[in-house]
C-alpha cells in the first residue's frame, strides 16, 4: 500500500485506521485508472471490511461515551457503506465505468478526508474530554 497523509487527530486509535483507509483508497483509485478491474475489486473488499471494522470501533465509542452527535455520525457511516456497497456491485457487473472510476478517483477520496475533517475531529475532541475526566485530569485544548 501507499502512504498517504490525512488529517492527524492525536489519537491513534484514530489516525492509523484512517491511514490505512487512506493508503487503500489510494491504491484503488490506481488500480482503476489502469483499467485494473480484479485488483480493484480485491482492493475494494480489503477497503470494505477496514471500513466496516472501523466504523463498528467508532460507534461503539460513541455510545459508551454517549457522544451527543452519534446519530448524525453514525448516518455518515451508513450511507458511506452503501455508497460502497452500489459502487462495488456496479465494479463486478461491469468493470472500470466512468462512473466508478470517477468515484473512485474523486468521490471517495474526498469523502474520506472531509468525513475524517468534520466528523471525525469532533469525535476524538469528546473521546479525549471523556477520558480525561475519567482520570480526573483538566481537558487539553488542541488547535
């Protein structure tokens, strides 16, 4: 996989997931752009299941924490999911469309920043204000 940079949260639990989310969608947009089907479609289910497990790992966070923006985010991941599901359903039927190549090459990528930017920060801003409260410790302010 490839490296590829995103927004860093402080919270590892976080950030290498999202890395590694990052580096298989960077390596799905490339194998489409050459025409790649059957590497793409591996990529695409390795992505799901990240994906999927990731997501899982969130919302179990966010309900233990009763993170008061849970179900707006939780609705985030769903639709995500299903974006992933048609447009891989759309990649075994009839292989690199433009559509999907488009998708892959643009829509994805930018959905996973964006998600990770708006929904993601806020999320380990509470998991790091929950935390420190269970120790007892003052909340750290990050820019």
């Amino acid at each position: 996989m490839t490296h590829v940079h995103g927004p860093v949260l402080g919270m590892p639990e976080l950030d290498a997931p999202h890395a590694d989310m990052l580096s298989r969608a960077d390596d799905l947009a490339a194998a489409m752009r050459s025409r790649q089907a059957r590497k793409a479609i591996l990529i695409l289910d390795g992505l799901v299941e990240a994906t999927a497990l990731h997501f899982a790992y969130e919302e179990e966070w966010m309900d233990k924490t009763a993170y008061p923006d849970r179900v707006v985010h939780r609705t985030a991941h769903d639709l995500f999911l299903q974006d992933l599901h048609t447009s891989g359903l759309e990649l075994r039927a009839s292989g690199v469309t433009p559509r999907v190549l488009d998708w892959a090459c643009g829509r994805l990528q930018t959905w996973l920043r964006f998600h990770m930017e708006k929904n993601d920060r806020p999320l380990a801003r509470h998991l790091e204000r929950t935390e420190q409260k269970r120790r007892g410790a003052p909340t750290l302010h990050r820019s």
